[in-house]
C-alpha cells in the first residue's frame, strides 16, 4: 500500500512537469516605432497563430521609446523606422558591449500629406527643407495660394521625425511645427486643415493628398508607390528596422527568420509597405 | 366609421409627426449642449497638452551608490576603522531641452559632506552643419574613461593615470564636437582653463589649454565586431607665478624666468574592441604619455614647482553574462615620472593595479557591484607600511561592494 502511494506520487510529479513542459510560454517582446506598430502587430498576430507557445507582445511609443527599452534591457526587439544614432550605439556598447543588430525588414517611402484641396502637388527636397525649418512660410512660395504654411509633425521620440530631419530637412525643425502624437493624428490634422502638411509612413495615408516629392527642380516628380519606392526613386525612400542586442538565438531568432522570410513579407505588402526581399 | 378611420388615422399622423419634431428638437438641443461640452474639454486638454509639452522638456534622471569598503591592513592607521559605509555619489541631472538641438544640464553632486556642482553646460547644435555641436560649461574633459559614466562604469574607480592626470574630470570651457551619421567618427576640440579641480572657479593664468581627440569606429555587423581606435592630445601649461627654480622629472632644480608657462603636454592612443561572442565582450585600453607640470598638491592655482615625465595605461576585459550579469578585470598602470625608479623616484611612486570585479543587474534600475582591487607600488624608501617599515611591497587591497539606483 506505502509502495503505492509512492508511485501515485512519482506518477503525479511526472505528470506535472510533463504538462509544465507542454505549456511553456516564450514570451518575445517587441516595442518601438508608432510607424511600424500595425505592420508588428500583424507579424505577431499570424505567427502566434502558427506558434501556439510563444507570446508576442508588442507596443508602439516611438522609434526612440523603443531603443531606450532595447538598452535598458526591458524589450526583446526594437521596431526603429530611422538607424540607430552613434550615440545610441555607444549606450548598447557602454551596457552590453554589442553594436546591436541592425536587421532591416521592410521599406517605406515617407509620405507628404497635403490637404486635397490645396493648390500645391509637388515639392522638391530643397522645398522641404525649407517649409520645415520655417524659411518658407507662405504657400505661394511654393505655386499654391496666399495662405501661411502651417506645419504639422511628430514628437522628437518618433523616428519619421528623425529621419526627415536628417535626411531631408538637414536642420533642426522650426518652432512653429505642432508635435502629434502619431502619424494618424498627423493625417487627421492635415485633412482638417487646407492649409496644414504633414509627413509619416505611406501606410496610413488615408484621406489627404500624397504631395509628389522631387530630388530638384529639375528632377522628375514621384508619389510615393510601390514601384518607385522598390526602384528607391521616390526621394524619401527608407528601410524600417528591428534592433536587437545582440545575435538572435532561440524562438526570438525563429521569429525574425519568419519575419524575413515569405510569410513575413508577405504581411508587409499587405499592410502597405515594401518587403526587402 | 370609414371617416373616423380616416380621422384617427390623420391624428396619429399630426400628432406622431408633432411629438417626433418635438424629439428632434429634444436631441438637437442635447446634441449642441454636448457639443459645446467636448469645444470645452477640447480646449482644456488643448491647455493641459501645452503645458504637458513644456514639462516634457525638462528631464530629471540621477543616482545614488552606496558603497561599503574593507581596507588591508596597510590602508588602516591606528584606531582607524577596517571598513565603512558611504555615499560615493548622489546626483541628480536636470536636463532641459526647449527647442530642436538645444540643451541645458545641471548636474549636483549631494553625497555626504561633499555637495558640490559637477556639471553645467549648454549644448547647441551647429546650425547647418549636421552632427556638429557647441558646449560651453562645466564639464568632462574629452576622454574616454572621463566620459563613460560613473554610473555606468564596469570598475567602482577609474584608472590612476586617468585620476591623476584629469582631477575631478571636469573643466571650464568651450567644446566643439562632430558625432559623425553617416561617416563613424567623433571628433571634439576643447579650450578650457586647464586647472579645474573642483573648486577653482576662474583660471590661474591667461593661456588656455587645448584637448583634442579624434575616434574612428570601424564594424563589421555580419561578425558583430565593432573596432573602436583613436588618439588624442593635451595641450596646455601651468605659469609660474612665483618659483624661480622647478624640479624636472630627474629631480635637477631648473632656474626659469618667473611668469614662464611650464609644459603640461600629453599624447594618448586608444583601442576598444567589442564583439557579439555569447553575450557581448571588449576589451578596452588607452596609453598616454607625456609632461606634467604642477606643485606637489594635484591643486594648480598655487605656482607649479615640478615638472615630470609620466606615462600610464589600462586595458580592460568586460564579459557580458546573460542580460544581468557582467565580469571584469582591469590591469593600470601608472608611473608618475619615467626617468627615475626606485629610492630616486622620492614619492613619484609608480603603481601597477589589478580590478576584478562582477557586476549584477539586478533591473533597469538596481545594479550591484561587487569589486576587489589590488594595487602594487614601487618600491622605495619613502612607502612605509604601517608598522612604519620603509620600502616594502603594501598590503593595501580594497574590497568594495556598491549599490546603485537609479531612476
């Protein structure tokens, strides 16, 4: 009978870890740019399908919110819509004596949001320049009518902020632009504003005009469209990122090769952006 | 009875047709009521995100390291405690960024008995010149082991040349700084009044002293290997006020002509390597070799009486373990005058030291440092143990444990 009770015992210790074995979670977290938050969310959505054992949480906050998680060690992957700065790099180099992994995923034209009814269709990077650093301040400056530019833009943690101010404002921003948080609220102003213009990822441009954008004045004019965009002719064509401390291993190095493989390119056409391979 | 159907059936009609106008006044009363509520709300939160916006520009971070020491025999005199508890650093950062590419700091240091500012600076993007910046202040002079920070430092002190050569890390002057984006350098030039030691709060003479440094920093992501190498310079002099005579690194007594600038002159080379091997790794070091002058005391407002050939080094081992856990040794070296040794050096006593130490993570914001350092002096007449026996090797190891928070 005592001998019994032992293997009742035995029998229900293995049990249990036969079942803790079987309902082991891996948890992946995911956070950074607002940009790619819907584009990450449906990553994780299809392959947490496929993958029953992994958890894939994921929040947006900004390319910048997303690398400080990445260096303080509260996020798996950070999704970052600009490269990561120098300093940047020397804090993932001070804490955990890595570069980081750059590992691009998608590609993005940023998108100029006009209001459908203004004037204006096309602008040249210089132009750009110009409007945000405030040395341009009334639409006819630029073919549209007499009405002063007013400017709309994201918070300086977004990395559409800091990739058009490096790549083509080539300035800091005027004072005069108004901080959104998110690119749809960037949308949502310009749409309710004639004379508003805005900029951030094609994917949620919806209800607004796409301005076409040209290298010079005497380059040709592209909206931003799935061709020009893999053709990198569309001027303000970018790649959007996933960072990681250092080389993936594990579920976190499977579900980046799922990310990069069909499945996970496949997504990111659907969501309106541009696979890199 | 066709009629009287008719009739009711026309007043329903009126009546239903009266009381629905009636309900579509109701609602549209209600809906501008609600209107102009959320035109109310809209314009508060307008405010509230005006003013949120303002508070968003000021960031307050700091740290506060706890840290208990157990001396060796030769570090404790008579009825002096083995070990202590203290406040190594408490700092709080107030950093306030108003526009694009402008920043201010101030930093104070209140750790027990020693409230003092550390740093004050501004920081102004160069305009139209991408990656260039602008600092004027207070703050650490351009080298690597002054800048990394103490609260992110692997080791509880930095090395002894470092200490010895840059006092209190900091300077008064103006920097340019390029941060390369698309092409991997750093570049700074400093002017600075070169006699910074905490508590000078002018210059000691008219000629300001110059840092530079230059850092390219090569990768190659396929390996995960990132190479880090630079050099950099101190340029400067320390002017004698008074002293006729100055003692030069031989120990000959000099006549100079009194407001002479004495040289204060180094060059530095330096080497990082990190790689993605299990977890990260590096190795880091730096050597620096040159001319000092000062007085005896590391104080540079009294006259300079000495100068000194000197020449120091470290080179670091870092092991990242996992997220949380962090090994490292550190071999430093430091000879405060090259062309004497031993019983001629007088108290220009070299010192080779070996750092172990492991640190632990305990989360974003606990870290745990548990480190044990082993200096090895020169030996000469003039180090004494504590029993007083001259020129012996001293039994003067520390063990440190730390805590730091952070928020």
């Amino acid at each position: 009978m005592k001998k019994n009770k032992y293997y009742v015992a035995i029998l229900m210790i293995a049990i249990l870890l036969a079942g803790s074995s079987f309902t082991q979670e891996t948890k992946i977290t995911v956070k950074g740019s607002d940009t790619m938050v819907i584009l990450a969310q449906k990553w994780a959505e299809l392959y947490m399908k496929t993958n029953k054992s992994t958890v894939i949480q994921v929040t947006g906050g900004g390319s910048g919110v997303g690398i400080t998680a990445l260096i303080n060690g509260t996020t798996d992957i950070c999704d970052a819509s600009r490269p990561m700065k120098p300093s940047e790099i020397e804090k993932l180099k001070a804490r955990y004596n890595t570069l980081g992994v750059e590992i691009p995923c998608a590609k993005d034209g940023v998108t100029i949001f006009l209001n459908e009814a203004n004037k204006v269709n096309e602008l040249t990077l210089k132009q750009l320049s110009d409007i945000y650093t405030g040395k341009i301040r009334n639409w006819k400056e630029v073919g549209g009518d007499d009405a002063d530019i007013r400017l709309y833009g994201r918070e300086n943690s977004s990395g559409t902020y800091a990739y058009l101010r490096d790549e083509v404002v080539k300035a800091d921003y005027a004072a005069s632009v108004q901080s959104l948080p998110g690119t749809a609220a960037v949308v949502n102003a310009v749409k309710k504003d004639v004379n508003g213009i805005g900029y951030g990822g094609a994917a949620y441009a919806v209800g607004v005009k796409h301005a076409l954008v040209k290298k010079d004045a005497g380059s040709k004019a592209y909206a931003p469209t799935p061709e020009t965009i893999a053709k990198n002719e569309y001027p303000i064509t970018r790649y959007l990122y996933m960072y990681l401390r250092t080389r993936p291993s594990g579920e976190t190095k499977k579900y980046v090769d799922w990310i990069l493989g069909p499945e996970g390119q496949n997504i990111v056409t659907q969501v309106g952006y541009f696979p890199v391979r | 009875m066709k009629k009287i159907f008719a009739i009711l059936l026309l007043s329903i009609l009126v009546l239903n047709g009266y009381s629905q106008a009636a309900v579509n006044d109701t609602v549209k009363e209600v809906l501008e009521a609600h209107e102009g509520k959320l035109n109310a709300l809209d314009e508060r939160v307008l405010v509230n995100e005006a003013d949120l916006a303002k508070l968003n520009k000021i960031k307050i971070s700091g740290y506060v390291q706890t840290q208990w020491e157990y001396y060796q025999a030769d570090l404790v005199k008579k009825n002096e405690p083995t070990n202590t508890f203290y406040i190594r650093r408490a700092r709080v950062k107030f950093t306030y960024e108003p526009a694009d590419g402008v920043k201010f700091v101030l930093q104070p240091d209140f750790s027990t008995g020693n409230l003092s500012l550390k740093d004050a600076y501004a920081v102004v993007n160069l305009p139209r010149l991408s990656g260039w910046a602008l600092w004027a202040g207070q703050f650490n002079r351009p080298d690597y082991e002054v800048e990394f920070s103490s609260g992110q430092r692997e080791v509880l002190e930095r090395s002894r040349v470092i200490r010895a050569i840059y006092p209190g890390e900091r300077e008064i002057g103006a920097k340019i700084e390029y941060s390369g984006t698309s092409t991997p350098v750093l570049f700074q030039l400093m002017a600075m009044n070169g006699n910074f030691t905490g508590s000078q709060a002018k210059d000691a003479d008219s000629r300001k002293d110059i840092m530079a440094r230059f850092v390219y920093m090569a990768k190659i992501p396929s390996a995960g290997i990132g190479l880090d190498l630079g050099v950099n310079g101190y340029f400067g002099g320390t002017r004698a006020k008074s002293n006729k005579y100055v003692s030069d690194s031989e120990g000959v007594l000099d006549s100079i002509t009194v407001g002479d600038y004495l040289n204060k002159r180094w060059f530095g080379a330096e080497a990082r390597l990190f790689a993605d091997v299990l977890g990260g790794m590096a190795i880091k070091t730096e050597y620096i070799s040159g001319i000092n002058s000062s007085t005896s005391a590391t104080a540079l407002k009294s006259d300079p009486n000495k100068t000194r050939n000197f020449r120091g080094y470290y080179i670091y081992l870092v092991k990242n373990i996992g997220n949380r856990n962090q090994f490292v040794a550190r071999y430093d070296y430091y000879d405060p005058n090259t062309k004497l040794s031993g019983d001629a050096a007088k108290s220009d006593v070299s010192y080779a030291t070996w750092t172990l130490a492991w640190q632990y993570y305990l989360n974003d914001y606990i870290r745990i440092s548990l480190n044990y350092e082993m200096p090895r002096n020169e030996k000469n007449s003039t180090i004494t143990d504590v029993a007083g026996t001259p020129g012996v090797q001293l039994k003067d190891n520390t063990v440190g444990v730390r805590i730091q928070a952070k928020f």
